[in-house]
C-alpha cells in the first residue's frame, strides 16, 4: 500500500484508541496520534536498509509483537502498556494492509518464508491501486473523523 494509506491507518487506529480506551483523558491526542501514525509506516522503513529485502522481517508478527514487547520493556510511565499496544496493533494494520497486494506479507517469519494474503481478497489488490488506495483513505478519515465527533 501507499505511504498515505498506512497514515490514514495510523490516525483511524489512534482515533479507536482515544474513543475506546480510558486513557483518553491521560494521553494528550496529538501524542497519540503521532505514536500511532509512527508506528503504522516504520515497517516500510525497511526499504532505507540496504541489507534487508522490503517486507522482509518488518512485516512479520514477530516484528509486530518484539516492537510492542520493546515499549513495554523500555517505558516507565503508567501509560507504557497502552503505548506497547498501539504499538503492536499499527504494525499488525500494516501488514493486513499489506497482506491485500499479490506480494503479501512473510507473516509468520522466521519460522517460515511463505508469504501470507488476506482471505479471499488478498493478492488481488497492487500496492500501486491509486483507486484502492484512495478509497482505504477516505474510508479511514471519514471513520476517524466520525469517532472524534462522536
């Protein structure tokens, strides 16, 4: 998917976290929505490393929960669990995302290589789908904007 498509992920995801959860109130939103929208495009960061192939091991579940596992390790504060979730659960949105184009994701690496698609429609979707990509944004917005105003 499109870097846009993974930051609109990123905000619908952090606007979910705000409108669910009690730390709505002891979590500043702009920081939230900067940890969430962070945390949805860093495994596409994989492409600055010349030694790693791009959805390699950022695009795994390994990944996803090591990152979380980080946070949670890293953090002090009473607001560290939230934080390490996020964290896991913008990963994993990416690589749904992800999981939609012909490449798919190496999900379950190390453990092995195939490459995973979402059910029935995974596989069918480039990356590079303007029209696709375009509607998983609006989609996106429209729904973080209306559990902001909700």
């Amino acid at each position: 998917m499109k870097q846009l498509t993974h930051v609109a992920s990123g905000i619908l995801l952090a606007s979910l976290a705000l409108h669910y959860t009690s730390h709505n109130t002891s979590h500043s939103t702009l920081c939230v929505l900067c940890w969430a929208v962070t945390w949805s495009i860093i495994s596409d960061f994989d492409v600055h490393i010349p030694t790693l192939e791009h959805r390699g091991p950022t695009h795994t579940l390994a990944f996803a929960l090591l990152s979380g596992a980080l946070v949670l390790a890293l953090g002090k504060s009473p607001s560290t669990p939230f934080y390490a979730s996020l964290t896991s659960l913008a990963i994993l949105l990416h690589l749904v995302l992800d999981s939609l184009t012909p490449n798919g994701v190496p999900l379950w690496m190390p453990f092995s290589s195939k490459r995973v698609r979402f059910p029935v429609i995974g596989g069918k979707i480039r990356s590079d789908n303007r029209a696709f990509n375009l509607i998983v944004q609006a989609i996106a917005i429209g729904s973080a904007m209306m559990i902001v105003t909700s």
